[in-house]
C-alpha cells in the first residue's frame, strides 16, 4: 500500500492554460493528500489490508470488514483514481490517439470524432461529482463509462485506459460552471502515449 503521494509526473503549471496552477496544486496537495490520509488511517487496526497493493484492495472491497468498508471504498478509489488522472495528462502530448489504440477506437466508437463525442458526454452528464473512463471491459472491448464519486472500474473488473476527473475541485477557480469548456480544452492534455502503453499491456 502507498505511504505517501506518488510524485507528479510535472509541475504544477505544467498543463497550463488547459488547467491551472493553482488548481493543480490544491488539487494534489489538498485533495488527493486528503483521500491517502484518510485510507491509511481506516486501514491501521487492519495490516493484512495496508499491506495490499491498492489495485488489489479495489478488486476486493467486499471482503472488507463492515466498519470500514465505505470509508476504504470511497478513499482508495478517491487515491487510485487520482493516481492514474495525472498519469493519463501530459504538457508534451500526442495530440490524437495512435496505433492499434486508434485502430481499436475507429472499430469501437466509428471515428476518434465520435469516441471524443461519446466520452465528453459521459464526462458532462455525470450528475454530481464524479469521473468518465475509457476502459477495457470483461469482454476485452472499449467502452465508454462513467462512476460516481470516487467509484472506480477496477472494482467493475474493468481495465482503465483513460479518465477524466469532472469533479468542481478539478476545474472550478478556472471554469467555474462551465464543466463543458473544461471538459473540451481537457482534450489538448491526453497522454495518448501512456493510453497506447496501456491499451497494449491489456493482458
């Protein structure tokens, strides 16, 4: 299990004008830092579950004893979802989707145009807070979804190839209503290189 914050992958102005610094680092320092705290803290009277790597503690929530099943559910969700949010961005982007991710999404969705489409839809209905996912499902196709709060495919069996955290802590001091417009400038920071390595290490 995570003892401290895995580093960020840039610097806090790093995505700027998309997202700002200051969002960045409250974000991460605040917001994230929180949900690490509060798992550790639910997980201490239970070693053999802060021992557990946090991709497996997500897969087997149901066994969690009562007392702290919704805590864990809610925080280790709230530090993986994270965790792969800033891995999936990048300053230095590809600006489109590439190899067999791209050949698999034009087979999927009929177009990156129409994938963009179905996932910036699935990002501003979420009602509340939440996240949008492209993700492998347990038939080892893409699809489109969405989780509420800090919910989290992996709990799904599902494999996350990209996400969007449309939270109003992710975006409001720059956007503030307008989940729309960041949901559109979001585009111009997929890693879609790390989406790529992902989507080929499936198995």
């Amino acid at each position: 299990m995570l003892k401290e914050l895995p580093k960020l992958p840039y610097v806090y102005d790093a995505l700027e004008p998309y997202i700002d610094a200051q969002t960045m680092e409250i974000h991460y320092t605040k917001h994230h830092q929180t949900y690490l705290n509060k798992l550790l803290d639910a997980l201490s009277k239970y070693p053999d579950y802060l021992d557990m790597d946090l991709e497996k503690l997500l897969t087997v929530l149901d066994t969690l004893p009562k007392e702290i099943y919704t805590a864990v559910k809610n925080t280790a969700g709230g530090v993986y979802n994270h965790n792969f949010f800033w891995e999936i961005m990048a300053s230095a982007n590809t600006t489109e989707p590439h190899g067999e991710l791209l050949k698999e999404i034009n087979k999927s969705f009929g177009g990156i145009d129409e994938f963009k489409k179905n996932f910036s839809n699935h990002a501003l209905g979420r009602f509340g807070s939440g996240w949008a996912w492209l993700v492998i499902n347990s038939d080892g196709k893409l699809e489109v979804t969405s989780t509420a709060n800090q919910d989290t495919p992996i709990s799904e069996g599902k494999k996350p190839i990209i996400t969007l955290d449309v939270w109003e802590h992710a975006y409001y001091l720059k956007y503030q209503n307008k989940r729309d417009e960041y949901i559109k400038n979001w585009w111009n920071l997929v890693n879609w290189n790390k989406a790529e390595e992902l989507y080929n290490n499936k198995v």
